[in-house]
C-alpha cells in the first residue's frame, strides 16, 4: 500500500513530470494530479494504483515502509 506523498517523492525523484508519468504507467493526467493532491492512501482502484507503482519501480524506485511507518522511497538500481 501506498501514500501521495510516496507517488510525489518518487516522481520528483525521477525528474518525471505528470505527463511522463501518465504515458508511462497508462493512468491519466488529471488522475495523476488529483492522487498527489491529496494526504495518505488514495482513494482510487487497485490496478490504476499498481499501474503507477509499477511504472515507478521499473524506473528505479523502492518503496519502502508502510502508510502507518515511516513510508517513503529509495533510489535502486535502474535497468
């Protein structure tokens, strides 16, 4: 599970702007920017939420913690 704040940190961690990020992972802009508008998990369906986590992950990001621990994200190894 992840929060906004984790979907925001690892976008600006990439220097991917929405629409990277939109074209990438396949979920709209406009859904992009409301998910990291918002605080702690968002309320939208699970596989738009995979969708971008996976998007993120295949580009180098580890998330790591829980939404009740320290969530956060990490740099990996890109491929």
């Amino acid at each position: 599970m992840l929060v906004s704040q984790q979907i925001r940190a690892a976008r600006h961690a990439l220097r991917w702007t929405v629409s990277k990020l939109a074209e990438t992972s396949g979920v709209s802009v406009s859904t992009i920017k409301r998910l990291e508008a918002g605080d702690g998990i968002p309320n939208m369906s699970a596989p738009k939420l995979a969708s971008i986590k996976s998007a993120l992950e295949v580009a180098g990001i580890e998330f790591i913690g829980s939404p009740d621990d320290r969530p956060g994200i990490r740099l990996g190894k890109m491929d």
